[in-house]
C-alpha cells in the first residue's frame, strides 16, 4: 500500500478515537506517533475509569498484519516483567493456554484468522491484547484491568 493511503487511515483512526472521546464527555486521550508510523493513545489514568473499564492503549500499526505487528510488539516490550513472556511463535486459528504458574496465565483465543485476544491472568489484574488486523493495517488494544 502507498505510505499517503495509511497516513490517511491514521488521520480517520484519530478523529475516530477524539470523536469517541468527546461523545463520552472526556477529554482526548494522550496521542504519540512513533518514528516508525506507528500511533498510539492511551486513555484516561483516572482512578474511577481504570477500576471500571481499565487502562487501554490502542496503537496503530499501518500496512502490518496480524502475525508482523504481534512480533513487533512482543520485540518492543521484550523488557516488560509480563509481556516479554508472550509467546515467540504463534499460529493462526491455533488457541493455546501456557501456564507460567498456578495464578500467571495467559490464554491465546483466535476469533479468526485476523482476531487474536490474549488475556494475561496475573497476581494483582488481568491484561488483554486485542489485535485485530483490517485492510490497512493492525490495530493494538492492551487493556490493564485491575482486580
């Protein structure tokens, strides 16, 4: 795809997400495009909206399908204590449980061939990673839920 057609679908993606925004009544989420095209926001850190419906971090990875940005991202937080323990290889339609210990788990879950949910069972809350791959690219939700 033309680099010109993915900055337009990452321009529709932020007003898509200020939009949202704004309809709740809160205020546009922290915005950061990295060198590489990537764009990613993070949504209000506020107590009250983290115990209801978590941290989320939505990034947008243009022209990358599901298995690219997987791979991407697992590289891009090898230093995380959780998520650097994501699984190296993953195949498409193939659900898989590793258990690290009795109550650290995470869980790979293909909705399709371009929906993947991992959710990350650990002492202290629950992550999920929502990839979800379109036509111009991956989106990345990471969403941090407390207990």
């Amino acid at each position: 795809m033309k680099r010109g057609y993915s900055l337009s679908v990452a321009l529709l993606f932020l007003l898509f997400v200020n939009r949202a925004w704004a309809e709740e009544g809160g205020t546009a989420p922290n915005i950061i495009e990295q060198s590489d095209g990537i764009i990613c926001h993070a949504g209000s850190n506020e107590a009250e909206v983290v115990f209801d419906i978590g941290f989320i971090v939505t990034c947008f990875y243009p022209d990358s399908d599901l298995l690219t940005t997987y791979k991407k991202y697992r590289e891009e937080y090898k230093e995380d204590r959780i998520l650097k323990l994501l699984k190296e290889e993953i195949s498409p339609g193939k659900n898989a449980r590793v258990e690290i210990a009795a109550d650290f788990v995470y869980t790979y879950t293909w909705a399709s061939e371009h929906e993947l949910e991992v959710e990350i069972f650990q002492p202290g809350g629950i992550t999920t990673l929502e990839f979800q791959q379109k036509m111009s690219g991956t989106t990345v939700k990471n969403i941090s839920s407390p207990d």
